[in-house]
C-alpha cells in the first residue's frame, strides 16, 4: 500500500496574505467549506493573534467543519499560541502550527536572539500549544538559508517537547527541486526521532520551482504538503495544491504516495477562490487555466478525436471541468434553487439570505437565457446579500455615453443609509460612474486595478469586475457582477469601499 499524503492547505492564511487577497469571514466560511468538500487534510483557516477578525474567522471555521482539521498559525511566544488554542478549540480535530526563524541572516537581523535562545522558545512554544492540543506542528522559518546542524538541533529538541509534524520551509523560493530533495532526505536521516513524526514541506515559488520542490521533497520522504489553490500566496505564491495533487496522481508510477483529494473539486475550488480574491487564473494554468484542456493545433485536435491520451495526460472531468448546466428558469421553485445551490458546495446563512439570492436569480433568470453554475457562484459572491450593514449601497444608476460627447453617470446611493445623489463625469461610462461615486465618498484611495472578465460565454454573459483598490497602507478588493458591465463595476467599487470602512486588518507578522 502506498503512504498516505497529507495534502495542507493554507488559502485562508498564506494565500491571503497576497495584496488585495483579504477575505471576509463569510468568504472564508465559503472557502473552507469547498475545501473541505474537496476532501484537504487540514484547513489552516488563520493567524488567530493577527486580528480580532481572524481569531473570529478561524473560531467559526472549526466550528462548521467536521471532516478536516483545522489549523492556526502561532508564532514561537505565549500569547500567539493561546490564542490560536482558544481560536481551534471548537475544531473537532484541531491544530497549531508554530514557528520561528531559524537561518543566520533572521536570527541576528529579524530575531536578534542567539541560536540557543531559539532552540528554547521553540520548545516553550511546543509545550504551551500542547496544552491545547496533541496534534502541534513546528515550522522553522527559512530553513532553506539555515544551518544544516542547527535544523537538526532545533527539529530533535521540538520532536522531544511533542510535535507531531515537522515542516521544512523554503520561505523565499530559493532552493532547486534537485538541493531541496537532498536537504529533506538528510534530515530525515539525521534528526533523532524522525520516525515519529510527519515531515512537512512549505516551499513558495520565486524562482517558479515551488511545485517541483515539493514534489522533490516527497519523493525523499515528506508525507505532508503545504500548498495553496491557484498556487495564491505572498510574492509568486506558493505550491499550487492542484498541481500537486495531479502530479501524484498522475505519476502513481513514480509517487509512493496517494491523497484522498477529490479531485473533481478541484475546479470549483479555483473558480471560487479566483472570484472571492479577484486574483483571475491565467489561461495558460496547469490543470485549472481556462486553455488546460483546449486544443488549437491540427495534428493536436487529430490526435485527441482519435485518442484522447495522445496529447492529454489527465481527463478534464477528473478535475471538474465537466459543464454543469443549471437547468432552471424563471417559474423555477426555491427548492431547485436552494438544491443546486447545496450541490455546488454553497450553503446561505437563514432563509433571509436565501430569499434574497433567489430574489437576484429570478432577476438574473429574466435577464439570461440560460444560467450557469459559474453565473451562480457570482451571484452568491455578490456582497448585496452576503453582507449586512452596507454603508455604501448601489439603487439607481443612469449613464449617458455618445460619439462625441463626455459621457455621464448620475447615480442614488445609501451612505449609512441615507439616500444621496451624486453625478460626475469622465473619460468613459465607467469612469464617469467611480467620479459619481467619489464625489460622495471622498475616500481619497487610489484604484490600483480595474478587471473585467466574462462569466459564462455569450452576450448575454454576466460581466465580473473586480476593483482593487490601496489607502493608507491597505489594499482591498471589491467584486460585482451583473449583465450590465457598468452597473458591476459600480458594484465592485462600492463593494470595495465598504472594505476600506472596516476596521484595519492588521497582518501577521512572518511567515513560514
């Protein structure tokens, strides 16, 4: 039988430390119940100590899921610790994650602590998360620029105080499929107790070998992998999960290992995160790009009509590419509606949330011939009724736009919930519409980018807009989606405006 590869996510913790990425705590409900559904080992949902807002989102996350452990990131000190301890304690399996820095350049420059003063608050933080938990992970920040012997010291000491997993970071993409492979196995071999724990690789993608050092690492023996959808993280991003999971699964022949991933999940996951980030997937991205599975070539297109395996290695279906189709309507019932919604992994929070996206489908259903999947997962991602409380809200919109003239956008907006007129003009629709906007709100944020994608095909397609935009050191993205693409871009502004009205993030302070 082959070993069992634990397949560790961290989407709501290092992926959403991307600019822009922050999520909502019910967009992180929504992302870790599609990974769950997905069937990931452990969720890792949050920096409990980051924020009153992450410690509540992680709270919540391991109060929904059941079948996944859930998991917070703690650095090496005591309050970051109880707090992730109280953060996972509704989890029913739960996990801290701790680390610390451990190469030359961190200790004395970062820590500016001593090699021995590590190795003890290591250990402190070992035991204080095991008073929480039995299942405590210990990460050594940088591993990949420190000492050989001194990772050794660290691991043997941590692996003596309790931890059950040990994981190996390249922090800043630095090492090579071939080193990393070398380094992993020499660890294993080296460090007292190594047998009695699961070694761990968390590898980001600077120099774009993320993927293939991971992989390299698990051929040497790591049985956990710490990896993102998307491939989402700091910098470059860090291991896609999807790309690790289809290489295993694809080259059964040389991996001695196997997941318990549902595979058929996997698109679904990278189309939700995708909308809730605003982070698009490029077409040409393995497995889950929009051109993964395309054939444009004729020799390619021969080959695949006469023989699928010709020119693909994986089915498309396998991963979720097979179209589902909403075959709903206009006269269809709440009960169809709240059903597809459940099978897509989507679940509203009351009847009034459900009420007011049936409310927008009906309104969608007159609008589009056809409704998709994908058409519903915007719907749902739309903040109108994701959110309470709105201080910025969208009722009525007009805008005039000609050959020759300077188009114009008057709009009625609630401001705290006070109807407010407001107008402005400018180069085009869109831009005319934000000057409309900013002339009541006067944010003084700067629009860092304005993206525009299709949902589904044809021209009835719901256009997706994503607005980011950066004030005072935050970087926030706003989502809309409507037929009427000026109508979604004044939703995605105002949505992202509404983000920029919550209290600030504070952001975690490294990271593994």
């Amino acid at each position: 039988m082959k070993d069992h590869l634990v397949i560790f996510d961290t989407t709501l913790r290092d992926g959403e430390q991307s600019p822009g990425a922050s999520m909502t705590k019910e967009e992180k409900l929504r992302v870790a119940r599609q990974l769950e559904r997905m069937q990931v080992d452990v969720i890792e949902a949050g920096f409990a100590a980051a924020s009153p807002g992450d410690f509540d989102a992680i709270k919540s996350i391991a109060t929904i899921v059941r079948a996944s452990t859930v998991c917070s990131l703690a650095r090496s000190n005591e309050n970051d610790i109880r707090r992730a301890g109280e953060a996972i304690k509704p989890a029913a399996r739960g996990r801290i994650h701790t680390f610390i820095a451990t190469s030359p350049i961190h200790m004395e420059k970062k820590l500016r602590m001593t090699p021995d003063q590590v190795v003890e608050s290591a250990v402190r933080a070992v035991h204080w998360a095991r008073e929480y938990t039995d299942d405590v992970e210990f990460s050594a920040e940088d591993a990949v620029r420190s000492d050989v012997d001194f990772l050794c010291r660290v691991f043997e000491a941590v692996i003596k105080a309790g931890a059950r997993t040990i994981n190996v970071p390249d922090t800043v993409g630095y090492s090579i499929p071939s080193v990393w492979g070398d380094l992993m196995r020499t660890l294993i071999e080296r460090v007292p107790g190594a047998g009695q724990v699961v070694w761990s690789t968390h590898c980001h993608n600077d120099l774009g070998m993320a993927v293939a050092n991971s992989l390299s690492a698990v051929l040497a023996g790591a049985r956990q992998v710490e990896c993102t959808i998307n491939g989402l993280g700091e910098r470059a991003g860090n291991a896609s999960l999807e790309e690790v999971v289809m290489a295993v699964r694809t080259r059964a022949d040389l991996f001695p290992v196997e997941t318990r991933i549902d595979t058929t999940q996997i698109v679904p996951a990278s189309k939700l995160v995708s909308q809730i980030t605003g982070y698009p997937v490029q077409p040409n991205k393995a497995v889950v790009g929009a051109n993964a599975f395309a054939h444009e070539s004729g020799i390619h297109q021969d080959g695949v009509l006469k023989h699928r395996e010709t020119y693909e290695i994986m089915r498309a279906e396998d991963v979720g590419w097979a179209q589902n189709k909403l075959v709903l309507g206009k006269h269809s019932g709440r009960n169809a509606f709240k059903s597809r919604l459940s099978a897509l992994g989507i679940v509203l929070d009351g009847e009034e949330a459900l009420n007011v996206a049936f409310a927008r489908f009906k309104e969608l259903a007159d609008k589009k011939h056809e409704i998709f999947d994908a058409d519903l997962q915007a719907l749902v991602s739309d903040e109108e009724f994701t959110q309470d409380g709105e201080y910025y809200k969208l009722v009525y919109s007009r805008v005039c736009s000609e050959t020759g003239e300077t188009p114009a956008s008057s709009l009625t907006l609630t401001v705290d919930g006070v109807e407010t007129k407001a107008a402005g003009v400018g180069s085009g629709p869109v831009d005319a519409t934000f000057k409309a906007i900013e002339s009541v709100a006067g944010s003084g944020a700067q629009l860092l980018l304005y993206s525009v994608n299709a949902i589904t095909t044809g021209t009835d397609a719901q256009g997706e807009v994503t607005v980011r935009l950066g004030k005072d050191g935050r970087i926030v993205n706003g989502n809309g989606a409507d037929t009427d693409i000026v109508i979604a871009s004044a939703k995605a502004y105002l949505n992202a405006l509404n983000k920029l009205q919550a209290p600030d993030r504070v952001d975690p302070q490294g990271d593994v």
